[in-house]
C-alpha cells in the first residue's frame, strides 16, 4: 500500500550520517514544473509558477538517472511540483527506466485530466508501477472550487478506466488516490470512499498543508480529521529534525539541480548543486550536501528555509547555493484568501 511505503520513507532512522547509504531508496525527479490545475492550496500555483516553467532537459534525465541507478536507488518518482502528463516524453522516460535501466518501482503522481485512455495505455505499456490520483472531491461543482478547474467529468472517466483496462488485461500496476481535506470538503469523505474506492486501492487522506508563504490557507481552509474509513497521514505538522528526506531521498528538480527536499524546488532555496556541471554522486556525497546534513543531525538550521518549514512560520533566511538561486524565483509571500473567500463563499 502507499501508505506503507510513506511510513518507511519517513521512519526513524537509529542512526543519521552525513554519508547516507542510498541503496533501495527512492529518488524523484521532476520531468515537468508546470500544471494545468489551479488548486486552492498549491503555493506554486498561488505564486504563479505553474503558468512558467518547462521540461527537464532530456540528456539530464538519462545522463541523472543512469547514475542513480548506480548509487543502489529502486524507486523513482517521475514528479515534484508538476503534472507529468504534460511532458509528451512521459511513456518514453518510464520505458527507459524499467525496461533498460530496470528499476524496481517507477511510479508518478498526476490530477488525472491528461491521463486519458491512450495515454493511460502508453505508460502502462512502458512499464508503470503505480499511478496516484490526486482528487479532492467527490462532486462536481467542489471539485471545481477545489482544482480551480471544471474537469470532475473527466478526472472521473480516466480513473475509471485506469481500473477497467487494468482488469480486463489482468494487469498488475497499482492504483492510488491522494485526497486534500479542508473544511470544505471535510463531509465529502464518506462520499469520496464510496465513489472512489471501487476503482482504486488505497485512498490517503491528507490535511491541507500550510505553507507559510500563502496566507489564507491554514486560517480559511484548514481543518481537524478525525473520523476513521480512510487512511490517514498528518504531514507537516509534526515534523521533526534531522529531515529524513536528507537521508532517505534524492530530489532533482526540472532544472536539473540537486534539492535538499521536495519542498520548495521552484525557489532556489532548497537547491544544492547543479547537476549539468557534476556527477549526482559527487553532489549526493558532496561537502555542500554533508554539511546540510550534519546541520539537521546538529539541530541547528536556523537561517534556512528548513527552519521556516518545521516552525511553519518566515525567518530572515539564505539559500543553501546562491548561485542557483536566481532573483526571478525567489520565495514571494502570497495571501490567497480573497480567493479562497471568491471560490467558497
């Protein structure tokens, strides 16, 4: 289930190292920084950063994967910040990496608009393990108030049929939906199980995440969830230091830079190394990188963005490389409760 595989990418290590082993853990890399949603809760869209943006380059990917595969990673998410179906390379990116490169577990989160039958098709056919729907309701106008987009119709057609060619072909790529609660679909979850439940395997439920550069979320769409049926996992809120994605994941941003997590990638603030001038090896197990690391073993993080993340509040912080944090992409404060007030009330 993914929500086994989330609790054991998050799990306690007995001992941190500056020099982790990545053997049989998960990379993802982001083959796309732009979407075609406009949700509520997403600061990228909020800051408007998925109306900008691109493809990663396609030397990068084979050039970052292949040493990946190298350094013992199995898992690879084909994502971060962006909706994967918008790079036309999709189907082509994941045969690459099951069929020659073979990895273990190739998966990819998407809204689900462009996986439409045929493109279904191809990536199934290339070799996909999983596929995470995000979908935050079960009815069509809070959908739309949701996504920002009128496509509850569509989104509904492609998962449906995700589940029928599975089954009809007795194929075994798995299934999955991510779920944001806010309190506006809060009542929607008996609703989202019995409609969804059917066509996939597992249905996690997240709260809203609440970003400390938009305001409006947590004051206007954050909630409490309490009540039993679906899996529950509370991110954000209780995290704690040392960051186990500094030990347990390798994040590659559309740019091609190495990031410190999958928070952020878009500002420059979490990006490390750049990985067109060095070998991912060199970055993953470079100074730069131990030195991030020792810091959360340390405890001390304070002028970074990772002490804005676990305090949920904004510091007087420096991006961890200059360099790649170019003035264009800097972090921008946004309030969205306007338009959370305009699409809810």
């Amino acid at each position: 289930m993914i929500s086994d595989k989330m609790k054991l990418q998050t799990k306690n290590c007995d001992a941190y190292s500056v020099f982790p082993d990545f053997k049989g853990k998960t990379m993802n890399i982001e083959i796309v920084n732009m979407c075609n949603e406009k949700c509520i809760y997403c600061e990228y869209s909020a800051q408007g950063l998925h109306r900008q943006g691109g493809f990663i380059d396609d030397e990068l990917f084979y050039k970052v994967t292949k040493e990946a595969k190298e350094l013992g990673i199995t898992d690879v998410g084909l994502y971060i910040t962006g909706e994967p179906f918008l790079n036309p390379l999709l189907d082509k990116y994941i045969y690459y990496l099951k069929k020659e490169l073979k990895f273990d577990y190739v998966y990819l989160s998407t809204n689900g608009i462009l996986c439409t039958s045929d493109n279904l098709i191809k990536v199934v056919e290339a070799g996909i393990d999983s596929i995470k729907f995000s979908v935050s309701s079960s009815e069509r106008e809070n959908f739309k108030k949701h996504h920002g987009v009128d496509a509850f119709d569509k989104v509904l057609d492609n998962i449906k049929f995700a589940y029928k060619y599975r089954e009809e072909n007795q194929l075994d790529y798995a299934l999955y939906m991510f779920c944001i609660i806010t309190r506006y679909n809060e009542h929607e979850k008996e609703k989202m199980k019995e409609l969804y439940e059917k066509y996939v395997d597992e249905i996690v439920c997240l709260n809203v995440i609440s970003s400390p550069y938009v305001k409006g979320v947590r004051e206007l769409l954050g909630t409490q969830m309490r009540e039993a049926g679906l899996t529950e996992i509370i991110c954000m809120e209780n995290l704690t230091l040392p960051c186990e994605e500094l030990f347990n994941k390798i994040v590659v941003n559309a740019e091609g830079y190495l990031c410190v997590c999958c928070h952020e990638t878009r500002s420059g603030y979490t990006c490390v190394e750049n990985l067109h001038e060095i070998s991912l090896k060199d970055a993953v197990y470079g100074e730069k990188m131990k030195k991030i690391r020792q810091m959360h073993i340390d405890k001390k993080i304070c002028g970074t963005i990772c002490e804005d993340c676990i305090s949920g509040s904004i510091h007087e912080i420096v991006p961890f490389e200059q360099k790649l944090c170019n003035k264009g992409t800097r972090i921008s404060v946004v309030d969205v409760s306007e338009e959370i007030k305009r699409r809810f009330q």
